[in-house]
C-alpha cells in the first residue's frame, strides 16, 4: 500500500514517546508497504538524521516548525484567534504547501496522520485520513494547568477549551480515529459518540526485550524511575518519589537505592547526589546505557498521577524483566492485572508496603515479572501491532480500480 504519513516530529532519535512509536512501527510498515514520510522539525541539525529514516521511506519531507514554542507571536496568535497553543506552535506554513503539492502530484491509499495538531496542515482531501491520537490532549492540558498557581489559571481556561473543540473536530474529520489504549478510546465515544475508534498500542522495544529473565540481585537493590523530563507527568513522578516515598522507604529499608534517570533529568530534578539516591541524565544514542541501568535494576516504580497515552517506560520495563508498582493512573490503558502482572500502589503508603512486600516475597515477585514479560511478548511488540495497523489500512483504504 501507499502511505502518506504525518508526524509533528522527526521520529528520530527514538527519545520520546511520539518518536518510539513512529520510529518502530516505521521499522515494520516499510516492509509491505511504500511509505512517504512528512514530518516537522525544529532545528536544522535535525535535518542530519535523514539517513537512518531512508531506509524505511520512499521519500521523505522535513518542514520547519518554530524552534521556540513560546514565542511572543505564537502566544499572540493563539490568544487573537480560534486556535489553540498546542495547533498554534506546532504550524507550519512549509507544511501546508508542501502537502499540496505532495497531493498534487502522487497517489496514496491511506493518510495516517499521528496527532490532531499535524491535521491543519492537511488540504480537502478524497484520500481516508487514519488519525492516531497518542493521548488525549486537552485533558493532559488540563492537567497541565492544575498544576499552576490559583491565581493564573483563569488565563489558561479559554485555551483548554479551544483545544477541546479543535481535538473535537479534527477527530470527525478523519475516516477512522485510532488511540493506543481503550482508556482512551472511551474517552473519544464518551465525548462523540458517533465515533468508534480502534486500538492500536504502543510497544516496546525490540531491543528491550531481553532474551532470558535476569537474575536479580537482593542484597544490592536498586528501585529505577526512567522518564522524559520535559514532561510535567514525569517531573511529578520524580518529586513524589523523591519526596514522599523515598525517606520512609529508607527507614525501613537503609540498604535500598534509589535511580531516577531520563532526558533532562538532572535539569529539572534539584537536588545532591548521595549513594542511594541518583539522578542521571540519559541521552538519544545512549542504548546500550539504557539496557544496563533497565538490567541493573531490580525493580520499576512509576508513582504517576498525570493521564496520558500509555507508558512506553513501563513496557521497557517489562520487557527487561523488571517487576513493576504503579499508580492505577500508571498503567492505565495497559492489559494488565493487580497482582498479576504488574502491582498497584496510589499513595506513599501503598508503595512503601508494596515495594517491601515484592522485595521480600522472591515467588512474588518472579510471578510478577515473567506474567509481565510473556504480556509483552505476546501483545506489546511492534511486529505484531505493525500487522494489527496494516489490516485498519486496508479496512478503510480507497478501493483498487
């Protein structure tokens, strides 16, 4: 098949969740299909990573979007006009004129277009536009904005609301709406009932799977946070974690050590290294890092309370053979079961008792992380979620003549 695919990024490095997920499924799709890739971009050395995408596309096009979000003249704009932030800053002009073209000039069976926001761009069209939503934005927004100061949230309210009928309406123009979780997926019906999406999950990846479970060793334990810190959820993760979970859980176990790791981390995590706690920052190419600090681990907290998608670290977890305690907001979206294969923990209470509990009831936790590891296996691998997207494909693509 012929696919025009559109992306607010350049799937390349695979550091945030968006790009995981293109750059993986982009790994499966070429091999069946031909694939045109448009995607935005921020800074020119972007422009450099075209060669590892090659290989996966028939032809590729970068647009530049503003390298600075929050520019005066994107507040102004979103301000004066029906848009939201989110659409306003992620506009291109280059965008738009190149898909003309693009349109103008070849044929494609199916648009797939990964988030509302790349949709402006998009010009009248006959072809079915395949529209992913990787979380429902207006609720991370609003989340976003519940987080701030009283005093200033009232600003912030008309573009929550903007950003609600925009979502709205780009999700009743495309020929099928596709989300990574049902949680999601209920969000869409309950607000547009007219609408029926489809699941297709995020994964982890191929190279996080490990081949065998790995030993664990119980007289050095190490419990791991890994995150995108440039994401207020995971900010949130790190200071609940640092703050209320961490000195009690060193009352009652003074050997344990503690390792928060991801983009950014160090930036926006303000405090001294000591021997049990450590912050690290992770950086695109590191790999093979991110395999030893998964595979040295002992065990995958993620006391998060912001909603949003499904949790590409705590699939990597998984996938690595480490057992996993979430909030119920953590996993949520993920076919999984408390006690299971993963456990359930909402408040520092819960995680201090779980965390001791799976620590020192070793058939529990072995239990845990093998029922983890087979669900990945089986559900949360990109080959087969890449053959779950070909078969939408075809659903809607235009019939052969």
């Amino acid at each position: 098949m012929k696919i025009l695919m559109l992306t607010p990024y350049v799937p390349y490095p695979p550091s945030s969740g968006g790009q995981i997920r293109t750059y993986n499924l982009l790994k499966h799709l070429y091999k069946n299909n031909e694939i045109t890739l448009l995607c935005l971009y921020k800074n020119s050395s972007e422009k450099k990573y075209l060669q590892k995408l090659k290989k996966y596309c028939h032809a590729i096009y970068f647009c530049r979007r503003a390298r600075y979000p929050w520019q005066l003249k994107n507040i102004l704009r979103s301000v004066f006009s029906r848009k939201p932030f989110l659409i306003v800053r992620n506009y291109s002009v280059e965008a738009e004129i190149t898909l003309k073209e693009i349109l103008r000039k070849k044929k494609f069976d199916v648009i797939h277009a990964e988030t509302f926001y790349i949709m402006p761009h998009l010009p009248k069209t006959d072809i079915p536009i395949f529209l992913v939503e990787q979380t429902i934005e207006y609720k991370v927004y609003q989340h976003f904005i519940n987080s701030l100061p009283l005093i200033i949230r009232p600003f912030f309210y008309p573009d929550i609301l903007k950003l609600k009928f925009w979502e709205r309406s780009y999700w009743k123009d495309a020929t099928l709406v596709g989300t990574v979780s049902e949680t999601d997926k209920k969000s869409v019906t309950e607000l547009e009932p007219n609408i029926d999406p489809v699941v297709i999950p995020n994964g982890a990846g191929d190279e996080m799977l490990a081949k065998r479970l790995p030993k664990k060793d119980f007289f050095n334990v190490t419990v791991l946070f890994v995150g995108n810190f440039f994401w207020l959820q995971n900010v949130e993760a790190a200071n609940f974690l640092i703050q209320k979970i961490y000195p009690r859980l060193k009352e009652r176990l003074p050997s344990i050590k503690i390792l928060i790791a991801g983009q950014s981390a160090t930036k926006k995590i303000k405090i001294n290294n000591s021997d049990s706690l450590k912050i690290i920052d992770i950086m695109p190419f590191q790999d093979n890092v991110i395999k030893k600090i998964y595979r040295d681990s002992t065990l995958f907290i993620a006391p998060i309370f912001g909603p949003g998608g499904t949790r590409l670290k705590i699939l990597a977890a998984m996938a690595s053979g480490l057992p996993v305690i979430s909030t119920k907001i953590g996993i949520e979206g993920l076919a999984v079961r408390d006690g299971y294969n993963t456990i359930i923990a909402n408040n520092p209470e819960e995680f201090i008792e779980k965390i001791t509990l799976v620590l020192k009831n070793k058939k529990l936790f072995e239990e845990i992380r093998r029922n983890a590891y087979l669900l990945v296996q089986d559900i949360y691998n990109w080959q087969t979620i890449s053959i779950q997207l070909e078969s939408v494909y075809k659903k809607i693509a235009l019939p052969k003549i």
